[in-house]
C-alpha cells in the first residue's frame, strides 16, 4: 500500500512539474524568445499541449486531482513577481488546459519573432492535409476554424448595432481579414520602414482579386479604436481593435496606379463611394480613373447610348452609377464631383444638348437623379 502512495504522489508531481514547465513555454510563446525556436521546438511544443489537453479531459472529472494542479498552477503566477492572472501569460486554471493547443498556436501565428522555418512548420502543423486528422478528435486546424467562425459571428452581432458604420455591411468574415490586415500591417511597420509596402504588394499578387479588394475597403472603413483601457488578449472570442493601418494602405494605393485602378473596377460603385467619403485623398486618382472611363466612350447614334471602342470599356450606366453614387455622398465630395463634371464639359465644348458631350448627358443624368 506504500509503495501504491508513494508511486502515485511520485506520478502527481511528476504531472505537476510538467504542467509548470508546458505553462512556461506557453507564456514564452508571445515573446521575442522565439526567434530561437526550431521546427522541432515548435513540432514538441504543440505535442505538448496536445499532451496537456489530454491531461485535462482524464482528470477533469477528478476534484481532488484538478484542485491540486490548480493550486500548482497558482503558486507558479504568484511567483511571477507577484503576478496576477489577467496579467500572466501561462497557464491560470486548470481549464485553460482544455485550450493550450489553441492558445498556444493562436500566439506562434501572431508572433512575428519566429523565424521562417519554424513558422512554415508551424502551418505544416495546423493544415496537416487530408487523410491526417484522428478520426476521434478534432484537428487543431478544425478548432481554429471554429474560433474564426465565432469570431465572426461576434462581428456579426456587434454590426447589427452599428448601423452608422459602412463596414458595418460587410461579409463578417472581410471585417475579421480587414482587422488582422491592420494588425498586421502595424506590426511589419514597426520593423521595417517597407514593410507595409512589401507585405502588400506580396498579399495583392497572392490573394484572389475578387476578395482582397473588398478586404482593403473593409480595413479602410473600419471604425478607429475608441479610447478606453486596452484590451486583454484575444484568448478565444474575443476580437482585437486593429492598431492603426490605413495611412499605408492609402499611400500604398496611390503610389501603384495599375492597383488603384484594379481596386477601383472591382469594388460596387456604393462602398468605393464609401471609400472616398472616408479617405478624401483617394478621390482625386477615383475622379481621374471616372473621366478618363468617360472619354473613352463614344455616342452610338443608333442605339442612341454611350458606349465603349472596345469590348473591355465599362458601360455608360455603370459609369453614370457611380458618379450617382459620389453625388450622394456629403456635400464636399458631391460638390466637387459635380465642379469636375462642370469643367469637363467646358472643354469638351459646352454644348447642353444631349448626345454631343458625355459630360453634358452625365450632368443631365445627375440632374434629374438628385
């Protein structure tokens, strides 16, 4: 019978010294000790906490084994200095142990200490391919997607109370893109004066150009952080407020005129309004990109229509719908699109009948539509 006590009070502190040692590396995770990690650091760190996980569904039923590791676990932050538990980035109950593996790979993913290698192991972890996943357990990968899709169904509720915000009509999956786009965008600026530039010109060569654009606009109309106390670590559902990112975007778009006028053809003429009205210094490329559109229409006398020399030239209603859709914006953006429209049509010979000028017909157009 002594042996059995002094076998099992042996195997208990065994799992504690563990749990001490795995809390650890877990609080190591989101410093710039990283940056010395190894694939195969980063490889038995995630077995680890797959380990720990495991720990927790054996003995999460067990009182007396899950109060002493609590109490473990509690002596450990109170060493930290005299820690406390929302300032402590280890481990701080016994129930974080059912998420270490997510917590866990939730920091290397956001740490931007860690080198190339261990990074690119790192995905090879989470994204193991088809035919990986242990058909009794979910995959970190499938947890992770979870955590998103909650995510964004927080964006989701938090949206239908913002109906003020124009990104507050995006797919909620964009908002969450457009935040880490900021975050991220903050974060390679503060390492590197090109970092923004370079991170963007990688990801527009890279994402799909009918999604990306939309999360630049989403990321561009993102309500700025209100002021109040920081907030705690995103542990499971709870968004971050992106530091700031826009200026890079903006003087990004402005300094590629091939990218802005992608950017421009492929969002709906309302939300790069939107746009516009929020970054006024995006509206003299935009009213550019919209004349030079504008004259490459010619007059079909029998079709009695604008229409393009060529079969890639937008149609004179969409071109008209945008120009609606900066008319209804405030009044200094309305004002100044309609002063454009007022010159073009000067130079193109003033003349009021229809037919003659696409500016007269667009000012007609607009006239009667607002």
């Amino acid at each position: 019978m002594k042996t059995e006590i002094r076998a099992s009070r042996a195997a208990m502190e065994s799992l504690s010294q563990q749990l001490e040692s795995f809390s650890e590396v877990l609080a190591a995770s989101r410093t710039p000790h990283v940056r010395s990690w190894s694939p195969t650091t980063v490889r038995r760190a995630l077995q680890w906490a797959r380990y720990m996980r495991h720990v927790y569904r054996r003995f999460g039923r067990h009182a007396g084994i899950r109060l002493a590791l609590e109490r473990r676990l509690r002596d450990q932050w109170r060493r930290e200095d005299g820690a406390a538990p929302a300032t402590y980035s280890g481990l701080t109950s016994f129930r974080a142990l059912g998420r270490c593996d997510l917590l866990l790979a939730q920091r290397l993913l956001g740490n931007r200490a860690l080198g190339g290698a261990a990074f690119r192991c790192l995905l090879g972890q989470l994204c193991p391919g088809p035919g990986a996943q242990d058909a009794e357990d979910e995959t970190l990968q499938d947890r992770l997607a979870l955590l998103a899709r909650r995510r964004a169904a927080v964006h989701l509720l938090r949206a239908s109370g913002l109906g003020e915000s124009p990104a507050a009509h995006e797919d909620p999956l964009t908002q969450t893109q457009a935040e880490l786009l900021l975050q991220r965008l903050r974060e390679v600026g503060q390492a590197a004066a090109e970092g923004p530039r370079r991170l963007l010109c990688g990801l527009w060569e890279r994402l799909p150009q009918n999604s990306f654009p939309r999360v630049i606009a989403a990321a561009l109309l993102l309500p700025s952080a209100p002021p109040g106390p920081p907030q705690k670590e995103l542990e499971l559902d709870s968004p971050k407020t992106p530091g700031e990112g826009r200026h890079e975007l903006v003087q990004w778009l402005l300094g590629k005129s091939d990218t802005m006028t992608a950017f421009c053809h492929s969002l709906p003429a309302g939300l790069l309004a939107s746009v516009v009205g929020r970054h006024p210094e995006l509206f003299p490329a935009y009213l550019a990109l919209l004349t030079d559109w504008g004259r490459q229409l010619n007059y079909d006398l029998q079709k009695g229509i604008w229409v393009g020399a060529e079969a890639g030239d937008g149609p004179w209603e969409e071109l008209l719908s945008r120009f609606q859709s900066l008319c209804q914006a405030p009044l200094p953006l309305k004002d100044e699109v309609l002063r454009a429209l007022e010159t073009c049509k000067a130079q193109d010979g003033g003349f009021e009948a229809p037919g003659l000028s696409i500016w007269t017909d667009l000012l007609l157009a607009l006239g009667s539509g607002v």
